[in-house]
C-alpha cells in the first residue's frame, strides 16, 4: 500500500516538519496562510544533444484557496511548452523522501513516470535517473540556501537537489518519441509563495566532459521592508564544488544584463568566477504570485553559458556550456542598480 499522503487533507508529520530543513527534496508543506506553491524542476538533455525538456511538477495554494490546483508544465528545446492542470487533492506526497505524484504522473529521486492528457497535448513515458549530486547539506548550512533557509519570512526558497547525473528512458510528447538514453540531467526545486520581482537563473551541465556543472541564480530579495540583490553561484569540476554566494563571502564585481545578454563576475578569497550567459530563445512559463500560478517566466533551453574560474594567475578551468536553461527576468534594470548601490 502507498504511504503518499494527499497534500488538501494531510499536515506533513512530527519527524517531517522537523527534518525537512536539511531535505530540501522533500515536500516542504510551507505556511498557506499567504499563498503556497511549491514546484520541482527536471531537466534532462538526450545523449545527442538534440532534445532538451524541463518537467516542472507541483502544486498552487492561493490564499483564499480559489483556482487551487496541481500541475506538470513541460518546456521543450525551442521554446515550446504545455500546461497539464489537476485537482489539489490530486498532488501527494511521501512523508520522508522525494516522491510526489500529480495525478497519474510520478516523480521520484528515481526517475519520472508520465501519463499526461488533455488540451496542453499528451506526454507519456519513463525516464530513469542515476544517483544524483546535490548541493551539499550541513548541519547550519541546509543546502544552496545557507543560513538563510532557516528565516521564516523569505519570499521563496531555493534547492538544488542533483547538479548532474544519468538519465535513460523515453518520452512521448504528442505522438513524437524522444530517446534519452544515456542523456545527463539536473534538479532543482522552488517553493514560498512567489517568485522574486526581478531575476537572473541559467544553468548548464553540457561542457564536454561528464560531471562539470553550473548553476547560477541572481535574485532581489524582500528583506525587512526593504531588499537586497542575493546570489548563489555553484560551479562542480572534477568533483569540487565552487560556491560564490552571498553568505560565503564571496562579491560580485561586475554584473550586466541587456540585448538577452547577462555578464557576471565573482570574487571569493584567491577564486575568481567569470560567467556570460547567452543565447537564449526563450519560452512561455508559468510562474507563482502569492500562490497562484498567475505569473509569467520566460525560459530558454538552447542558451549558452562562457565559464572561466582562476585563482590568481592560475587558470581552474575554462569552457561553454550548452543547451543551457536561462531565464533573464529584469526589465526595469533592479540587479544591475542594486550593485550599483552597494559598490
């Protein structure tokens, strides 16, 4: 018998509540009294390179519970996507690992099963998953957040559950059958209740070379009545973890964002991380406003990313990262003006 439990009817027992900081994977069964959406991200790349898709599970809690719903998005290399919606009570939940199911569809650290129909189109099919690399939990440090996963009062937190990792199986997406054995994959989650006012997020894990990996989030975060332009920057080579955050120590000495262009530099210690992301044929998403999935991102899965890290002279490592996923939410100019400020 399953033990998932129906997020509509069910609180996450003792043990979960009290774990689940230091499981980001997990169902976080956050505060609704606001609004609550919480969503994973898959994203795996074929063996060619000539599909990418992200599957986006997850659920949407308004406050005053209106239009309540679970659902799978997927976007698809080029910008295509498709919004399969469920009832709330649909969306369950295992009480102490990553296993969730939205209606038929289930997703786990194992792979994802997929059973999608309606006017978004059909997806169906099985994809497996190797053992995942995570951003590392410590005890004061659960995950990509650092210290910060433990406020209570942040608009959104942030996991990166599997840097980089196998992935066989096949998908069907309206007729059409995409391979993706012996394909690379990555995993991320998000939950709160809305998505920030202005963002920059790429990721890639394609630099030639099997277990090199960059994710790469820029954000302003409400913060006390004002707010503050935060970072967390992750490069994995040859096993190491290169993290330039902004709990670390690490500073941004250069940002810019126009044209679809997005050109980063970062400093920690000797360590110093040069990115430019772009590229980008961006796509439809839809996208958390205090709970409901009212918003809109646009995300590319065909970007580019140009990655250089040295310690002083040195060179660490060089490469382009491809098939990239981008989002470039900054209309107004906020990032670039918010380390304006603080220089």
């Amino acid at each position: 018998m399953s033990d998932l439990l129906t997020a509509t009817e069910h609180s996450a027992p003792l043990r979960h509540r009290l774990l689940k900081p230091w499981h980001p994977g997990w169902y976080q069964d956050g505060p609704k009294r606001r609004g609550y959406f919480e969503g994973w991200y898959l994203k795996c790349v074929d063996a060619d390179a000539q599909h990418a898709v992200a599957l986006i599970p997850g659920i949407s809690l308004p406050a005053d519970g209106v239009g309540a719903h679970a659902f799978v998005q997927l976007i698809r290399t080029g910008g295509t996507t498709a919004y399969w919606e469920y009832p709330a009570e649909e969306f369950r939940f295992a009480p102490d690992r990553f296993e969730i199911e939205v209606g038929p569809n289930r997703f786990s650290s194992a792979g994802a099963w997929l059973d999608a129909e309606g006017a978004a189109g059909r997806l169906t099919g099985e994809l497996r998953f190797g053992g995942w690399t995570p951003w590392p939990v410590k005890l004061l440090s659960p995950g990509i957040m650092g210290w910060y996963r433990f406020v209570p009062f942040m608009e959104a937190y942030h996991g990166v559950l599997g840097l980089d990792h196998a992935v066989d199986g096949e998908l069907e997406i309206d007729g059409s059958a995409l391979d993706f054995s012996g394909g690379r994959g990555y995993v991320e989650k998000d939950w709160g209740r809305s998505f920030p006012s202005a963002w920059v997020w790429a990721q890639s894990n394609h630099f030639g070379a099997i277990g090199t990996s960059v994710t790469i989030s820029v954000a302003r975060i409400p913060w006390r009545g004002g707010s503050f332009v935060g970072y967390i920057v992750g490069l994995l080579h040859d096993g190491e973890l290169h993290a330039f955050t902004t709990y670390n120590g690490a500073r941004i000495r250069g940002f810019s964002l126009r044209d679809g262009e997005a050109r980063m530099t970062l400093e920690r210690a000797s360590l110093q991380l040069e990115i430019t992301v772009e590229g980008a044929h961006p796509g439809e998403l839809r996208s958390p406003v205090l709970g409901a999935m009212d918003g809109t991102v646009w995300e590319s899965l065909d970007a580019r990313l140009s990655v250089r890290l040295s310690r002083g002279e040195s060179l660490v490592f060089e490469g382009q990262g491809l098939h990239a996923g981008v989002e470039l939410m900054d209309e107004s100019g906020d990032l670039e003006a918010g380390f304006k400020r603080k220089r």
